[in-house]
C-alpha cells in the first residue's frame, strides 16, 4: 500500500476537523439509521442490478454481500475513526479493485447512499446529516484512493518508472 490514500484521509480529518464535530455524533444518531439499514441494503443492491453489467458482478452473491454491508454500514457509525478503520476501508477498496469493479459504479452507488442517509436522518436535523455525510465522503475517498494507487502502481510496472517519481510528475506541486 502507497502512504497517498492515508495522508489525505488524515488531511481529509483535519480540514473538515472531523474527529472534533462528526466523528462525537455517528454513534448518537445509528440506531435510527440502523433502523434503515435494511431497506437501504436492499435498495442499494436493487439500484445496483438496474445495471446490467453491475447485475453480473453481484449475481448469485446478493445476500452474502447483503451481510458486508450491513457490517459496513454498523461500523461507520462506531465513533472510531483512526489507524484500524483506515486499513480496514482501504482493504474494501483493494477488493473493489481485486474484483475489477469500475470506479464509476463505487460514485453513483455513493450518491444513492448521500441521499439515503439524509432520508434517514431528515428528523435528526442537520448535524446528523452532516457527520453522515463526512464519513461516507472519507470512506468513498479511501476506496477511490484504492484505485488510484493501483493505477500507479500498474503504470509504475509498464513504464519502469518509479512510483513515488509518477505521483510526482503527475501532481501539481
Ligand atoms: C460505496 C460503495 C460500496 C460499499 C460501501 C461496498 C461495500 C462492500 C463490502 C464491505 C464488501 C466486503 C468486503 C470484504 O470481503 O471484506 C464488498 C464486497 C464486494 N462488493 Fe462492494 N461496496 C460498494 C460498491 C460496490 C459496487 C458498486 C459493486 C458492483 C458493481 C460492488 C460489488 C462487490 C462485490 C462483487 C464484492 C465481493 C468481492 C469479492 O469478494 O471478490 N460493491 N463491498
């Protein structure tokens, strides 16, 4: 793993001063998302296999992945948002990446659960919505920052060039 996926969800933290105003509220308001939870699996599962190329890649494994991701979805709202969960986020995004899944799908699944979350938490005022929104933006960062660095780490491999030298040719500092 390159260090560029943790530095900026560190960076991420520390603009929005997550740990301060989001990360004290998720486990306040999750059991009224949890109370959701079902119907945001399933409905994040039925959006998903409109597709039918994202049809295919799910096939036959619904309810197994039905399972990950109310796992997923308990433990974004645990209040715990430091060294462990970023390996643990990063390695869902190296499975996404394993499973060949186009970073596309990762965003337009993201939105849904944007406004899925803020449905679920229209009671709860905006603060509930905003700390939703934080995590599921950082989660979305780190497993979109798993491609990224798969990406490099595939050019780095084809060109021969060092990785740490393509990530800085290709940034803007
Ligand atoms: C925000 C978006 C997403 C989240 C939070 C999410 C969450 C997860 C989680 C928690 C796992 C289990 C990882 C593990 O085994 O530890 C998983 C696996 C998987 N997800 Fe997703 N997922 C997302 C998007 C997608 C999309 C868009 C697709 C398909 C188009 C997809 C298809 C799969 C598949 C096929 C696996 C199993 C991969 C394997 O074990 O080989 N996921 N996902």
């Amino acid at each position: 793993m390159s260090h560029t996926t943790k530095e900026n969800f560190i960076k991420a933290k520390l603009f929005t001063r997550f740990d301060e105003l989001y990360a004290p509220v998720l486990p306040r308001i999750k059991a009224t998302v949890m109370q959701q939870q079902q119907i945001i699996t399933d409905t994040f599962y039925a959006e998903l296999s409109k597709d039918e190329a994202a049809a295919k890649i799910v096939a036959g494994r619904v309810d197994q992945l039905k399972a990950t991701h109310k796992a997923w979805m308990e433990e974004l709202f645990n209040g715990d948002y430091g060294d462990d969960y970023f390996d643990r986020r990063y390695k869902i995004g190296e499975i996404h990446v394993k499973a060949k899944i186009e970073p596309y799908y990762v965003e337009v699944v993201t939105s849904y659960l944007r406004r899925a979350f803020a449905d679920a938490l229209i009671e709860e005022g905006a603060e509930a919505i905003q700390a939703s929104l934080a995590i599921l933006d950082l989660d979305a960062m780190i497993i979109i920052g798993a491609y990224h660095e798969d990406r490099m780490r595939r050019m780095s491999e084809v060109t021969g060039m060092n990785q740490k030298l393509l990530e800085t040719l290709m940034s803007f500092g």
